[in-house]
C-alpha cells in the first residue's frame, strides 16, 4: 500500500469535509431561493398587472368611451396617466376588432393588438395573466374584457411588465441575497475552523489512528498488570478494569456485565464512593472480598481540578505477606553471613597477633579450639537436624550471638528430624529468626552483662515444638496482649513492630499455636507449637 507524499491531518480532512458540505448546501438553497424568487416575482408582476388592468376597465369614462366618434382620443390620455402613475411598462387598450385605441408609442394606435393570446378575454370573458411576445418585446400581462352598461363585451385592456425588466430587477434582488449566502458560508467555515482547533486541542493534537493505537497500548498494558485495577466515574459506575480484577469480583460475569455497574454491586465493602465524596486518597488499606485478602490503593482522578472519577487497585495479601517473608529471610541470611565475615576476620586478627608476638603454639591452639567449637555445632546440626535451610539459619545466628557478645545454648537432646515441606521450611525460618532477632534487641537494650539464650527444639510427638528464652528483663504483663500486633514495639525508633507480628500470621498459617512464659533465665520465653501436618487455622496465646 502506497503511502501519500502529504497526509492530511485529521483536522484538514474536518475542514475540507465541513467546508465542502456548507459550500454544496448554501449552493442548492440559492439556486432554490433565486428559482423560488424569481417565480414569485413573475407571480406577483402578473398579479399587478392584472389588477391594473381591471381597474382600468372600470373606468366609466373609458366605457363610454367606446361609443365615441374618436375612443383614442379621450382612452390614451387615461390610460397613459395610470401607466405612469402604476409604472406599467404599457397599457393597451383595444375594441373587439383588437384595434389599439391606447398605447404608449401614440403612433401604434389605431394598428391591431399583437400576442395571440386575447381570445379569453374577448370571446369568454375572462380576467388572467399570460405571457406572450407583443410588439414591444416578451411580456407579462393582465388581460382584463370592458364590458358596457348591459354586459356585453365592448373592448379589452391590457397591462404588462416587460419580461426583460422583471429579469433585471430579479437579478438586482439575487446579489443581494447571494451576498448574504457568501457571507454565511465564510461564517461558516470559520466556524468550521473553531471547530476543528477545539477538537485538536481535546485530543491533544493525536491524529484518530493515534488515538486507536495508543488505546490499543493502553489496555494491553492495563490487562498486562497482576494488579486488579477497576475505575469508576463520579456516579460510581464502572468504567473499566482488567482481567485481574476479575478475580476479585464474580467469575460468572462477562465484560459487559461489570461494565456500567455500579461498583458497589461488585465489591460489596468498596470505599471508592467515600473517595469520590472526599476526594483524598486511601493507601495500603485491608479490605476483604469474598474469600480473598487484598491490600487496596485507592485515588480520585480529577480534571480541570474537578472529580470525575476515582480507580482502585488490589493486590493479593498473601502475595504481599509471601514477599515479606522472603525479604525476612534474605535479611536473616545476609545478617548471619555479615556476623560470620565479621567473626571470621575478628579471629583471623586474633591469629595474626599471635604470630606476630611469636607464640606459634598459642596460635594453633586457637585454631584447634575454634575448629573444635565450629566442628562441634556442625557436627550437631548434621546429626540432629534433617533441614539444611534452618541448620544454616540456626548457625548463622550462633555465630551472629558471638559477635554481639551473646551465648547461646541449644538443649543438647534437640532434634528435628521429620522432614519439613517446603512451606513449612520457609515459615519456620521466618519464625525463629525473627525470635531470635527479638532476644537480641532486648538482651542488648537490657545492660545485662551476662547475656544468654537458650533454645530447645523437638520433633517428637505430632507437633513440632520449638523454645526460645533469654534472661533479658522479659515481657511486662500488660503488654502481653500487644506484643504481636502490628507496628507495636517497646524498642525505640521506626519499622519497628513487625518481627513478632511476622511470627503470628506464621504459626497462625501452619495451623500453630505461640505462647510466651516467663522462662528459668528470668527473661521470655517464647514456645511454638507446629502441626507436622498443617491444620486449617492456628491460635495465639
């Protein structure tokens, strides 16, 4: 397909369509007004003349007239005085031998009337309006019988109006009116201009295959997105959304039977309504639908600083809570590693000084003792501890301990040998890092010297049974009850209030249980309680 050297825009092609309609439109109505005009006038000339003539014919001094030795005599200077006072182009006056007894070239009179056209009048007695070629040209003219006092044609009279007049002054009228069409039509087409810059400028100069396109663009990335996103206008009815939407709405609904729907027929707790009348936005608000929790973003959409609108965006909460957790662990890994690395280089220091001072024999005793140490522990978890994944997290937090100058105790009858699936590994994880991480900051805020935790953990039985306990200053009775909730901490500082809350929707998730004691240390202690095999919902004590 070849393509046109210069493409008109969409805003030329309105013009020159607008134009070209205004032109052909004015075009047909002038050429109907002046056909229109030009037989009313006829009309109305003929209607004069008509008149005219029998006007004249009732003249009793032309009637008597008739019987005189010399008509002409006294019938010319009458008929001449109307026809100048009426502007006839003539008045003729005849017997009924059609000799002319009036004229307004005098040395015509006394010839015969010319025209053929007299028969009505002289024969039937008729008054009528014809046209016809007389000997002053192509004429309209009213032809009107003079009857005497006994009702018997005696004469006839006849008025025109030369056709070439009627023409000249029919032309005259219609360039007056065709100038008032031009006019209109450069009124017009300015209009048209008005017109097409206002719809350029609502479309922000794209041209309509623009428009298609980036419409196209618009709903591919709208059903791109895992979002749901559904937008209302400022009555409340919907007006678009995306397949992920679909989700949270019923699946047996079609695309045309969301849309135009009031929104609150779909989502049932929706607060967009509240957002159309406020006009504020709603972030990161919990909103069940169904059977589903999502986390909702809710704004208005304005234009020209006016509400029209106002979209919602959902996001599954346990894709949320997954991510969370994920980052928990990669937070935990990358804290033991970094404790390890610091470790680690703290003993190669250690090493170095002993060389350095020459005591070669105390140096490879401390590499002994803490490969013993290391061996130890290895050793353990190997023997004790059928996942990998919580062996190194456990490690990585001993070794995270010694750094920040902590001991740790793990109940040497410790196992956990059943083998964990893969959500419960990463749950598990989740939970004792974060417990974990929780005695570290309260052993650290506490200025407690001796600092220590113990952990105890046992696959026995039907559940899996984990304990940790510091000799931290421990938990106040009145805050039992907050401990886990969301953003609630005792420690100074903010993201503060979310480790504790993470291991709640954990062990809530497996099917678990949590419970805090006042533990043998003095401090917390915390005690989880997981089903090896999950349960449907779990409890918190």
């Amino acid at each position: 397909m070849k393509r046109r050297l210069f493409p008109l825009t969409f805003s030329a092609k309105m013009m020159g369509f607008i134009a070209l309609l205004i032109i052909a439109m004015f075009v047909l109505l002038g050429v109907f007004l002046n056909e229109q005009y030009a037989r009313t006038l006829e009309e109305q000339m003929g209607e004069r003349a008509l008149s005219v003539a029998q006007a004249v014919a009732l003249i009793p001094e032309l009637r008597e007239a008739f019987s005189a030795e010399r008509p002409d005599e006294i019938i010319q200077p009458i008929a001449e005085s109307i026809r100048v006072e009426t502007g006839a182009e003539f008045i003729v006056v005849g017997n009924t031998d059609l000799i002319r007894y009036a004229h307004p070239l005098p040395e015509r009179i006394g010839q015969r009337m010319v025209g053929g056209d007299n028969e009505r009048a002289l024969v039937h007695g008729e008054s009528y309006v014809s046209k016809a070629v007389g000997s002053l040209g192509p004429s309209i003219r009213g032809k009107v019988p003079v009857f005497d006092d006994n009702g018997k044609i005696i004469g006839i009279v006849s008025v025109g109006f030369l056709m070439e007049d009627i023409q000249q002054v029919i032309g005259e009228r219609l360039i007056a009116m065709w100038q008032i069409v031009v006019v209109i039509m450069i009124l017009g087409l300015m209009g048209t201009w008005l017109v097409a810059n206002t719809v350029k400028k609502a479309t922000l100069g794209l041209e309509p295959e623009e428009i298609g396109q980036q419409f196209q663009q618009k709903e591919a990335i709208l059903q791109s997105i895992h979002e749901g996103v559904i937008a209302v206008n400022k009555e409340g009815k919907v007006t678009l959304f995306n397949q992920a939407a679909m989700k949270y709405v019923d699946p047996g609904l079609d695309k045309e039977d969301v849309l135009g729907r009031h929104v609150t027929d779909l989502v049932k707790h929706t607060r967009l309504p509240e957002v159309l009348q406020v006009g504020k936005g709603q972030y990161d608000q919990e909103l069940r639908i169904g059977d589903k929790q999502a986390v909702v973003n809710r704004v208005p959409i304005y234009y020209d600083h006016e509400i029209v609108g106002a979209v919602a965006t959902f996001r599954d909460r346990n894709e949320i809570k997954k991510l969370s957790e994920e980052l928990t662990n990669v937070k935990n890994y990358a804290d033991a590693l970094r404790a390890q690395t610091h470790e680690f280089s703290n003993k190669l220091n250690t090493i170095s000084g002993f060389l350095q001072l020459g005591k070669i024999d105390e140096a490879v005793d401390f590499i002994h003792k803490e490969r013993k140490i290391q061996q130890e522990w290895i050793h353990f978890f190997i023997e004790r501890v059928n996942d990998p994944t919580v062996s190194a997290v456990l490690l990585g937090k001993i070794s995270q301990a010694q750094e920040l100058g902590i001991d740790v105790d793990i109940d040497p009858s410790s196992q956990l040998l059943t083998p964990l699936h893969e959500r419960q590994q990463e749950l598990l994880v989740t939970m004792i890092g974060n417990l974990l991480e929780n005695a570290f900051d309260a052993l650290l805020a506490s200025g407690i010297e001796n600092k220590k935790i113990y952990i105890s953990f046992t696959d026995m039985g039907d559940d899996f049974i984990f304990e940790v306990e510091d000799n931290g200053p421990g938990i106040p009775p009145q805050l039992m009850e907050s401990i886990f909730e969301e953003g609630f901490s005792t420690k100074e500082g903010t993201h503060r209030g979310f480790g504790l809350a993470l291991v709640k929707k954990a062990v809530h998730e497996l099917g678990g249980a949590i419970f805090l004691e006042e533990g043998e240390l003095g401090g917390a202690c915390f005690v989880l309680t997981i089903p090896k095999h999950e349960a449907k919902e779990g409890w918190v004590s």
